[in-house]
C-alpha cells in the first residue's frame, strides 16, 4: 500500500486572528461561499437549534475546490452531520446525482432542506435522514462520505440540551464521533470510495490517520487551515474550555496554541478489493 505524503502535497492556510479573513462572505443571518465555478448561499432560521457552518466546516469545501480534487458528477454521496446542509449543497451543485444529508438533530431537515431548494438545486436528489450514526443502516454503500465531526470536549459546566452541543460537543475528550465513524465506515463506504473529513487538531488527528491507514485505507492530507478554536458559543466558559483542552494536550491528544488551533482536511480512500 502506497501511503501519500502529508510534506509534498499539502497546502496549508492560516486565517488572521479574531475573524477578519474569513472564508465565508458573510452577513449574520447567512454566508456566501464559491465551490467549483458556483456562487452559494447558506442561511440558518435559528442558530441554537442548528449551527451555522464555522470556518472549520468550510475549509473542507476549500480544500476541495482546487483542480486537483475529485470529482463529484455522478456520485452517491452521504453528507454525515449534515446540519444546515452545507456540505449537501455544493456535492449537488458539483453535479452529486444523490446525496444523503445524516444528522442527529431533528431540526437539520427542514434547513438543509430549504438550503438546497433556495440554490436552485433539485430537492428530489436530497434525502434528510434523522438518527445516530451507531444505529443507521443505508440500504446501499456511498461514493463519497463527507464529514466536519463536533471536536469540543464535554464539561457539565457548559453542558446544554440542544443543536448547537450537538454540532460542537462530542464527548470528555471531543473524539466521539470520530471514533464512530471510524468504526462505522466501512458499513457505509464502497470499496474504491473515499471519505472527506475536517479533522481538528484538538481531536487526535494522528489517532484517526493511524486506524485508518491500518486497515489499508489511502489518505493524504490535502489541506491544513489555521484559526481561532471557535469560542464564541462559549464565551462564558471560556476559561472551562481552554482548561479541558489544556488537559487533553498535555494528555498528547490535542494540538493548540494560544487560542489558535489547525483543521486538517483529510481524504481517505477505501481500497478496492475491500469485502
């Protein structure tokens, strides 16, 4: 197995502290982005119950908008924590012939929903599913799965009961829903199929990359964007969440500096001969 290197190929962008530099074109109630030769536009009604997509979710869809990337014409594709539907949105706008939009929280449907039709794009090429990772089965193997994880570790002190916790909490130590897709993926990738993961730097990017590539996946790194850790949802616990992170470095699991962090987009390939 020829493993890619992570030094050759990748690129790397660092956004300038406090926001300003952002990928989005954005306003407060919605944001602008380009994907492939289109101009899109997301909106979130209420951003407690879904979450609008941060700079981390989007420096996936950046990393993948360079000529270098694969293409998406055709492809059945699974958009795993879909949320507003943003990553939904350019796979069908890049020519995606289905996409399955997978989300936790009951209230992604109807803005991921709404986010597709307002772009123009064909609703029937969407499906909304509402469940857990754990217990979803899709009737057939994907083309592509496509993913930003929630990254931020769980403390009862800033534990809340809705849409935004479950788009950024995942866990003590941030990883669980990485975890669960690495246990998961095979159930949902074709052979020869590749998943898409923005993967933060606070979640054990190396842990991820080495259960993968053990089990004989291709990977590469294709793109690595440097920015502020997003804590403006938790600016009254500021000080709780830098120190559970704090732990997790010192634990070798985590990678900050300052308030600063990486998001690496990552591109792994199912090999070919897989059952």
């Amino acid at each position: 197995m020829t493993h890619v290197s992570t030094k050759t190929l990748t690129r790397r962008r660092v956004l300038p502290v406090g926001g300003t530099g952002t990928l989005w074109a954005a306003r407060p109630s919605y944001g602008i982005f380009e994907f492939r030769g289109g101009r899109l536009r997301i909106e979130v009604e209420d951003p407690a119950e879904v979450l609008f997509p941060t700079d981390c979710g989007l420096s996936l869809l950046a990393a993948l908008n360079n000529e270098d990337a694969p293409d998406m014409c055709g492809v059945n594709a699974l958009d795993l924590g879909s949320g507003s539907g943003l990553y939904a949105v350019a796979m069908l706008a890049a020519g995606a012939d289905r996409v399955t939009a997978l989300d936790i929280n009951a209230a992604f449907a109807g803005q991921a929903t709404a986010n597709v039709a307002n772009n123009g794009l064909d609703v029937g090429r969407l499906t909304c599913v509402t469940a857990d990772l754990t217990e979803y089965a899709p009737a057939e193997k994907f083309d592509l799965v496509i993913t930003n994880p929630p990254h931020l570790p769980y403390d009862p002190g800033y534990s809340a009961d809705n849409g935004l916790e479950t788009a950024l909490v995942a866990g003590r130590n941030g990883r669980m829903m990485y975890d669960a897709v690495v246990a998961r993926i095979d159930d949902l990738l074709a052979p020869g199929g590749r998943l898409f993961m923005a993967h933060s730097s606070l979640a054990d990017v190396p842990r991820t990359i080495a259960e993968l590539s053990g089990r004989g996946y291709e990977w590469r790194t294709l793109e690595i964007c440097d920015m502020d850790i997003p804590l403006l949802a938790y600016a009254e616990h500021k000080e709780a969440m830098l120190c559970n992170l704090s732990r997790q470095r010192a634990e070798g699991s985590a990678e900050f500096e300052g308030e600063r962090f990486t998001v690496h987009a990552l591109e792994f390939r199912r090999p070919v001969d897989a059952e």
